[in-house]
C-alpha cells in the first residue's frame, strides 16, 4: 500500500486565507514575477463560465492617472475576454517564474496512451528543461486579484497606455521568431512585428487591471495571502478578503 505523503506544514487549504500581507506595495516577489515572465494567464468570467487568456502585458507601480499598482493590457474588442469584462470586471491573473513543462514519467511505456506521449520522456530537451525547473530558479507562482476597466477610446490615457505597452513588451524580431516555433497565424502582423494586431489597431482596447490582492505560492505547497491598500481603506476592506463565500468568483 503507498503511504500517503503528507503536506508541509505551512500548507493551508486554498479556500482559506493566511495571515494576509498587507501593504501600499506589491509584495517584492510578486514583482520579481511580473518583471521577468513573458506572459501572464487572464481569468475573466460571465454567467458562471469562466474563460482564460494567455496575454502580454505591461506591469507598472503607478501611472500619472492612478496611484495604484496597475497591469496594462490590450484586447480584441469582440473577444470573448472583453464581453466577460464588460459584464463582470472582477478578474484574476497567474504569472509565474518556472519553466512551464511536462516532466517526464518514471517508468516509460511505449503503449500509455495521454500526456505526456512515450516520446517526450526521452527527450533530452525535456531533460534539460527539467533540470532547469528543479534549480533555484524556480521559486513561485502568483495569483492576482483585482478589478478590470476598459480604457475610454481616444482619450489621454489610452494613448500614454498604449506608448507604455510596446516600449515594455517585445514585437519585433522575436515574435517573427517565435511565430514558426509556437505555430502562429500566417501574416499576423507581418512587418510590423504585430503591433497593429496587438497595440496600434484603432479598434484595439486597453484594459487596466487595479490590483487588489492575491496569493503566492511555492511549489512544495507553501502560500502567502497579500493585500494592497491605500491610506483609509484598512477599514473598507477589512472584512472582504476574510469572508470569500460571500464574494463573486471569490476574489474582491
């Protein structure tokens, strides 16, 4: 009989929350994720479905029009994302600073049938990954919470959002790059490294992301809660991060 393996003992069950962090900043590991990854994964929900995107993005302390902690994307304006934010703005994002790989099996089968295929367990590619995964350089992922807004069309925030996005995100050459490797459409912004598609479109929309609170967790199990708050605020939000039952999608 395999015995069970029991969690560490700073494991807590993800429907409860910790002692929450709470400060004016992002804790300094969130940071450190939201600086280094490529992407982050964008949760939006609308009559009990939920949908998740894979997005670029652009992190930034502050902006001249809001003293908050703030993420920077741009959306389709028929996309399904933006219809769920439309109707429901309360959003919740992942970002993480591990290499994102399937590890391989322990005792190859050539007949197993699912994920990962008898192939990738021979790969020395998913070799080198995994011993790249297991460094110190894998740490933690974040989950984020917060509140959405489509920027108005046209105006000066939209403008100095959209500037802020493409200086911070990459279009050019790696993307052309990329595009053969990870199987991207044909002609998606050819030339232009797809800043038309992603960003300079006219009918492209800014999404900002006021960020609310979140959870950090490591990868043996251990969470941390975090919540920001500006000054007067400790009392508005005291009682929403502890009783999540009563919140919508259980973030705030």
């Amino acid at each position: 009989m395999t015995e069970v393996q029991q969690p560490p003992l700073n494991w807590e069950a993800s429907a409860t929350t910790t002692h929450p962090q709470v400060s004016s900043a992002l804790p300094s590991e969130v940071i450190a994720c939201l600086k280094n990854a490529r992407f982050l994964h964008l949760a939006t929900c609308t009559d009990l479905f939920p949908h998740i995107s894979l997005m670029n993005y652009t992190y930034l302390p502050c902006t001249p029009f809001t003293p908050h902690p703030t993420i920077i994307m741009t959306t389709n304006p028929s996309s399904k994302k933006t219809l769920n934010l439309v109707s429901n703005p309360r959003v919740s994002l992942l970002v993480h600073d591990w290499v994102s790989h399937r590890p391989p099996t322990r005792a190859p089968d050539p007949t197993r049938e699912g994920s990962p295929p008898p192939q990738a367990t021979r790969s020395s590619l998913a070799s080198l990954l995994l011993n790249i995964n297991t460094s110190a350089l894998s740490s933690i992922s974040a989950t984020i919470n917060g509140m959405a807004r489509l920027i108005e069309t046209g105006s000066d925030e939209e403008k100095w959002c959209k500037e802020k996005h493409l200086e911070n995100n990459t279009f050019g050459d790696q993307v052309r790059e990329e595009r053969g490797f990870l199987g991207g459409f044909e002609g998606a912004g050819e030339g232009d490294g797809g800043r038309n598609c992603f960003i300079e479109g006219e009918e492209v929309r800014v999404v900002v992301v006021r960020v609310r609170e979140g959870r950090i967790a490591d990868w043996k199990g251990g969470v941390k809660d975090w919540r920001v708050v500006s000054e007067g605020e400790e009392g508005e939000t005291e009682g929403l991060h502890r009783g999540r039952d009563g919140l919508v999608n259980g973030i705030l």
